[in-house]
C-alpha cells in the first residue's frame, strides 16, 4: 500500500462509523429477530441464535478496537485482533451454515430483497460472507499498516455485515429503492472521507469498490443458472 497521509478527524471518524454501523445492524435484525426470539411464535434454528451470538460479538469487539485506538491502547487493540480473527473464522463457518439452513427452509430472502428461488438468496448470502471474510483477512494480513488495516475492517462490516441489516430496518425493509439507497451510501462514506480529507482514495477500498461493481451483478446473473442451482443442491443436501 502507498504512503497515506493522516488526518486530525480520523480517529473521531472511524469511531463514530464503527458506533454507527453496529447500530444500524442490530436495529435491523431487532427488528425481524427480535420478535420471532421474544414471542417465541416462530421456531429458530439454533444454528440461527450461535450466528446471531458471534456476530453480535463481532459488533462490540469492532467497537471496542476502534475505542481502544482512539485513546492510545494500541497493543491492547492487537492482542485482541488474534482473538478477533478466530472469531471471524467461526463466523465464516455459521454465516455459510445459517445460509444453507435458511436455504433448506425455503427462504428466499426478505421483502425489498426476494429471488425467485431460494438458490438466489443462497447465494446472496454466500457472496455476502465471502466479502465479508475476504476483507476481515486482508485487513489482517495488512495489520502493520494503520491506514490500510482500518480501512479494510471497516470495508469487511460495511460491506458484509450493514446491507442485511439495513434490508430490515424498520421505514426500510420491503422498499428496495430505500435499501440499495442505504446500502451504497454506507459503502462509499469511506472512499468519500478520503476524497474531503485528502482529495484520494486509499488503495485498501479497491476491494470494497470491487465489491460493489462485481458482486451485485455477479449474483444476479448467477443465482439462476443451472451450474449454480446445481451447487446450491448439493450444499443442501
């Protein structure tokens, strides 16, 4: 990564997205899970509660490690990011599980985000865990590099953990103009900070801008061909 200047605001920056982004996602799924978890009137899959459970955990470590930077304990903050990875690890393996039981339920997404199949919404939320994973490991493999490393695991929430929760916030769900407008607004408020603050973007949102101009059109044409609905069977089975 090339030399990247820093900025007085960045620290206030990060913190309040990383606040920002945990509240949003779990006002979303408060929203759908909640309900189901408090009335008890629809039955979830356990797998469904261990997914919720990590990826809970996720928010508040993303949060704390933002806070821990902020006021200077950065050692701290690295001790944690070993942790931080194997917990990312365990969410790759529950996100693809919890997928594939929905799946096998016969979901096929929510209202304002609905495939014709639930092959579709497999692989929206394969495609999801995948970034989600991809950038969590870049970010770690760029660890000795602040201005990348931060960038990278913002990307990897942004990207992979806000959309779904977006898709159910409450004013929200069920309008797909208001989520795709949601979902690309948080997507490029980082490469945006960096375009007021430095009049660039930083080299690590390559992958989150990739993101956004492959993955959406990627699943679309995907999730209904034969070779997909083939290896959507077979994770099912």
């Amino acid at each position: 990564m090339t030399a990247f200047p820093k900025h007085p605001a960045d620290r206030r920056f990060y913190t309040t997205m990383a606040v920002v982004a945990a509240a949003v996602i779990v006002a979303g799924f408060a929203n759908t899970y909640g309900p189901k978890v408090l009335s008890g009137s629809v039955p979830v899959p356990p797998i469904i509660h261990l997914h919720a459970v990590l990826f809970t955990c996720w928010l508040v470590l993303f949060v704390a490690q933002t806070l821990l930077v902020a006021r200077g304990h950065v050692l701290v903050h690295m001790r944690l990011g070993i942790a931080g990875m194997a917990l990312a690890g365990l969410m790759l393996a529950t996100g693809l599980a919890a997928a594939i039981d929905a799946a096998r339920a016969g979901h096929k997404g929510i209202p304002g985000v609905e495939f014709p199949t639930r092959e579709g919404f497999l692989l929206l939320n394969v495609a999801s865990v995948c970034v989600f994973s991809a950038l969590v490991a870049a970010g770690w493999w760029w660890r000795r590099r602040p201005n990348a490393h931060k960038r990278l695991m913002l990307s990897a929430t942004v990207a992979g953990l806000m959309p779904p929760g977006i898709s159910r916030l409450p004013g929200v769900a069920g309008h797909d103009r208001a989520i795709a407008g949601l979902v690309m607004a948080f997507l490029l408020v980082g490469p945006v900070y960096d375009l007021a603050t430095r009049r660039r973007i930083h080299p690590a949102y390559a992958g989150l801008l990739l993101a956004i101009l492959i993955v959406p059109p990627v699943v679309l044409q995907l999730s209904g061909t034969d070779a997909w609905h083939a290896v959507a069977a077979w994770m099912m089975r």
